[in-house]
C-alpha cells in the first residue's frame, strides 16, 4: 500500500505579494511530490487555479479602529480560528507556511494549537505586523532580506535567509543579458506601479520626458502600467510630449517586456525587488510613502544599496529631477549595464527550492539533497533503509 505524500498548507493574504511566492512554493513542494492547498481570504481566491490547488477561505479582517471595530475584528479572527481547528482536523497537514497578511494568523495560530509545524516567510525588510505575531511560535522563519527590521527575540526559532520565490515566467529570464544600448538605439522604459498602478507616475512620468533632450526624448519606447482611471490622461499625456507609448492597466507579459528593458521605474515591494534581482534589470525605485511600517522603503534601500538600483522618495519624485536623472543615467549606458549585474548578483530563483527545504526540515523529512547524498553513499549502519523508506512513503 503506497503511503499518502505530506500536506503542506500555504496562508497567506490574498495580495499578489503574498500569493506569487506562496505559489511559487507549491510549484516546488508539488514537484517533490507533496500535497499543496492554499489558505486565504475572499482576495486571494483568484489565485491557485493554473496549479488546481485547493483552495479554502478562511473568516480574518484587520484590527480595526475604535471599540466597536476592534471586537468585530476579534470575533471574526475567532471565527477564523475555528474554522481552521476544523480544517486541520479533516485536512491532517504535517506543516503550514505563512507568507504574512492577516488572514494568515488563524491558521496559524491553530496550527499551533494542534502541534503542527509552522514555517513563516518573509517578503519584506521590515517584518510583517502576522509574521510578527507569530515568529516566537514558528519552528522556522524564513527571510527574503538578509537584514530585516522588527525582528523579535526568536528563542527556538530557525532564522533562514531564503531569498523570495519568484514565478517561473520571471526566473526563465535570468540568463538574459542585459540589452545593448548603443547611442542610436531605442532606449525601453519599463514604468510598473504595482498591482493596481500609481498616479504618481502617470503625472510625473510624462513630463520628466517631456524636459530630457530631444537627441534623447525620440528613441524612447515607454510602456507603463496605470490605473484605469488614468489610461487616457496618461496617452494624452506621452502623445504630447511626443513619446511613443503602450498605456494599460494591466500588462501580461511583465517578465518579457522587464527582459527587453534598459530602464524600470516602479515601487518597491517584496515581489517586486525579488522579479528585478531575478532578472537583473536597474531600477528607479519610488516606494509607496504610506506603508505601515515603511517597508517598501526598506525594501529599496536594500537593492539599492547593493548598487542595483537608485531610489527616490515619492516627496522628491518631481518631474524635474526624475529628468536630470534620466538623461544622466541614459547616457551613460556603461551604468546601466553595471547596475543591473549589481542587481543580478543580488537575487536569486532558487529561493523556492531553499524554503521548501525548510519545511521538509520542520516536517522531520528528508530534502532532495539530503537523499542524494545517501545514495551517493550508503553505509552499513542504515542509510540504504532510510533512503528507501523515504523513497516509497514520499516520493513514490
């Protein structure tokens, strides 16, 4: 009889910064031969489907403000928790992986309640308000950053720098190189501002092209994502500064169009520095000023501080200065190409492969190269059974 492979359930909250690399992770555990559902809130359930996983959706809102708001937050989070109790009940996973926002925690919380492993995984260099909750309780936390802000005292739990997974769309672009840029090359700008777009930039953008020499301002190729509210603003906009422009709120091919770019400006969210290292592409950072704790911040001091990127705070994100910056930095094609190998250098695509490890390390199995390595070398005292046990009751 052929044993059942391991459970492995993924909470995370139902943003895109929390999905892609839980997603991520599923394609390497379900690779391995595990079972993969994911957890998370009414957001979240677009996600999951090109991988048919499971998904389930658990009661969680954020702490609100004000007495009344407060104990409707902490019903429902209780709620939440029972409904994961049961989950677990029926479900048996041998671990759960957070990847922070608040519908993560009752899961969490109840997979610590029933003595199952948690392993939690963080996105940003400043640690999530959920990760931090629940850090002192997790077997393993699992990082992104290799410095990361707020940590608390971890007592027994694992630190490992990971790196954050990215999708397999944007990790087939890492031997890419970085583009040639001769002086009478088209110069490809990338403008991203996150999942739903930035104004800022549909304001700001325009014009600082606007202002850049014209030797300069005809070999530009601009697409930028906005809002679509701002789609019209935004082509009325490039078409008189006479910029040849692709406006949409949406683009599906972000790793194809990053590849062929020789500029990206964008915010500067976890996933979103992960996909720039992964790739290697130089960036002008602008984070979103009102995180809670400042995170994307963070977050684009880290790249840019490894030389992969420049870094404007929005207040000083005015058209003016974005365009000395870029006739400065587009002349100088040499920069470019040496900031994108920095910011290459910095990432990775195998932090999929290093947190899955870290759960099979917290469910007490064996990983991939801990396998290999006992076949490679078996001993009298054992290891050929051990290898064989773990073979027939999980990989088979």
């Amino acid at each position: 009889m052929r044993d059942t492979p391991p459970l492995i359930l993924l909470a995370a909250g139902g943003t895109g910064g929390h999905v892609f690399p839980a997603e991520a992770l599923a394609r390497e555990l379900l690779g391995r031969g595990a079972r993969v559902a994911l957890v998370t809130d009414s957001r979240g359930q677009q996600f999951g489907g090109e991988l048919s996983l499971p998904v389930y959706h658990l009661h969680a809102c954020p702490l609100g403000k004000g007495l009344i708001r407060k104990a409707l937050s902490i019903a429902l989070m209780g709620i939440g928790v029972a409904q994961a109790l049961w989950l677990i009940h029926r479900q048996r996973p041998s671990a759960v992986v957070g990847f922070g926002g608040y519908p993560s925690v009752p899961l969490l919380y109840a997979a610590v309640r029933s003595g199952v492993p948690i392993i939690l995984h963080e996105q940003n260099a400043v640690l999530g308000r959920a990760n931090r909750t629940m850090t002192p309780m997790a077997h393993t936390l699992c990082t992104a950053f290799p410095h990361v802000v707020g940590m608390p005292s971890l007592n027994e739990t694992h630190l490992v720098h990971t790196g954050n997974p990215v999708r397999p769309a944007f990790a087939a672009h890492r031997g890419d190189p970085y583009p040639p840029l001769g002086k009478d090359d088209p110069i490809r700008l990338l403008v991203l501002g996150g999942s739903l777009g930035a104004s800022v930039f549909t304001h700001v953008i325009p014009k600082a092209l606007e202002l850049i020499p014209e030797v300069l301002r005809s070999r530009m190729i601009v697409a930028q994502q906005c809002r679509a509210e701002d789609i019209e603003v935004a082509r009325a906009a490039f078409a008189a500064a006479g910029i040849v422009a692709e406006v949409s709120a949406f683009f599906k091919d972000v790793p194809e169009r990053m590849a062929a770019a020789h500029l990206v400006i964008g915010r500067a969210g976890g996933g979103a520095i992960a996909e720039l290292a992964a790739i290697g592409r130089p960036s002008i950072l602008v984070p979103f000023p009102h995180g809670h704790a400042g995170e994307q911040k963070a977050n684009a001091a880290a790249l840019a501080e490894a030389g992969g990127a420049w870094l404007i705070p929005e207040e000083a994100f005015l058209p003016e200065s974005l365009a000395m910056r870029l006739e400065s930095l587009l002349t100088m094609p040499a920069t470019l190409g040496k900031t994108a190998a920095a910011a290459r250098g910095w990432g990775s695509i195998t932090a999929a492969d290093a947190l899955a490890d870290c759960v099979y390390k917290a469910m007490g199995l064996p990983t991939p190269k801990t396998l290999a390595a006992l076949s490679a070398n078996p001993d009298r005292d054992g290891q050929e059974s051990l290898l064989a046990l773990a073979t027939h009751e999980f990989y088979s």
